[in-house]
C-alpha cells in the first residue's frame, strides 16, 4: 500500500496538475523541451503509467511539451519503472536517481543517457512540486527533510 497516494486516480490527480504548471513554466519548459525525447513513467503501488512527450509538436499553446495520463499509444524513448513512493520523494529532491537505479529501486530502459540530461533541468521542479500539493490541499503529502 502507498504511504502518499490512495490510488492511481489520487496520484494522476496529483501529476496532471504538476505537469501542468511544469510544462507551461517558461524558465523551465523550454530547458525540458530540449531534450527531445518520449519518457514513459511506469508507478506501482499504485500502478499506472504517466508519459511525457517532448517530441512531438505540442497540442496547447503556451506548452513546452505534453504529457499523457494512463496508457498511451506513444513510442517512448526511454522508460523508468518505481513505485509510486520512489517518484514522489524523488519530486521533493529526497532521491539519488543514480543511486536508486545501482540499488534497484528503478528500472530504466531505452536512451537512458538522454533522460540524464535532463537531471539538471528537473532539478528546479523540487521546490515546485511541494508547492503544488500544497495549492491542491495536500499538505499532509509534502516529504520534509529529516
């Protein structure tokens, strides 16, 4: 059982409105939209799948990108498996990716040197990510350091 999320509707719910801000951010969308690459997410506990195209051309104006919630018919170019848990202590800055990877806490395939990249970039969404929980109610979600 997750210790954040009660299900994939209450994750996507929480994703949906964080990829937003994200990929309309014009400090960091353009950064992100650089990399050029499909990355699918793949959360277990609970399972659902999040992908997040930088390819193809975007469907909203005043986006760096797009993103699809549940399964979607877009080739990735890489993925990366996690629990849920994984993902969202990774999203408040809590998660050596690298790290997590050598442990097996995350699965990854595809051009994983391209998701690399983006590291630095995803970076500045963990102060973000806090913030969005708390503008969603979520307070009780936010991971503090200990």
């Amino acid at each position: 059982m997750s210790e954040y999320y009660r299900d994939a509707d209450h994750l996507l719910e929480i994703y949906e409105y964080f990829l937003s801000n994200v990929l309309q951010d014009p400090k960091i969308g353009p950064k992100m939209a650089k990399s050029n690459i499909i990355i699918k997410f793949i959360y277990t506990d609970p399972d659902c799948e999040i992908t997040i195209d930088f390819r193809n051309p975007i469907e909203k104006e005043g986006w760096f990108g797009n993103f699809y919630l549940g399964p979607t018919p877009i080739q990735e170019d890489v993925w990366s498996k996690q629990s849920a848990d994984h993902s969202h202590r990774f999203w408040h800055g809590f998660e050596n990716p690298i790290a997590a990877v050598t442990r097996g806490k995350v699965k990854q395939g595809g051009k994983i040197t391209a998701m690399l990249k983006l590291l630095p970039v995803v970076k500045h969404t963990f102060k973000r990510f806090p913030e969005v929980l708390r503008e969603m109610g979520y307070e009780d979600l936010i991971v503090h350091k200990k």
